[in-house]
C-alpha cells in the first residue's frame, strides 16, 4: 500500500473516531455529523468535488488521487451541509 493512501485511510479513521467520540458523549451527536450523507446538495458538491479532483489527479498521481479525492468529496459534502442558511430578506429588504 502506498505512503499517500495509507496517509489518507488515518485521516478517514479519524474522522470516524472523532464522530464516535462525540456521540459517546454526546448522544444524538454522530446522527447530525453525519447529516450531511442526506443532503442531496451536500452531496452533490462533494461529488463534484471528488470528480473533478480523481480526473485530475489520476494521470499524475493515479490509485492515490481516487483516495484522496474520496476524502476530499466527503469533507467537501460535510462542509457544504454545515454552512449557515441564506439570508432570504424580507419584503422590503
């Protein structure tokens, strides 16, 4: 197994572990983490992301850009489900 991919399943586990960690002092806590897995736009964008990343990086880096670009995609997904609503303005505004 490759430097980078093995790199990139620690970073992966981590997130897992973080997400166990919350819920068990937290519970209720994994089940909005992990929200963003039912978020058709949070999905979307990290599956772009992901796309645009692996087709990129595959003639340079090959096996290694799907991995980390699988990990980018769900980051990506995770940080777009997390954003703050849009201000929609009132009539008026």
């Amino acid at each position: 197994m490759e430097v980078s991919v093995l790199t990139a399943a620690i970073a992966a586990a981590a997130l897992v572990v973080r997400v166990a960690v919350l819920e068990w002092r937290t519970p209720g806590s994994g089940r909005r983490e992990w929200g963003f897995a039912r978020d058709g736009k949070a999905l979307g964008a990290g599956a772009v992301a992901a796309l645009l990343l692996a087709a990129g990086g595959w003639p340079v880096a090959g096996d290694a850009a799907v991995v980390w670009a699988l990990l980018t995609g769900v980051l990506v997904a995770y940080v777009a489900h997390r954003r703050p609503p849009r201000d929609q303005g009132g009539p008026g505004e």
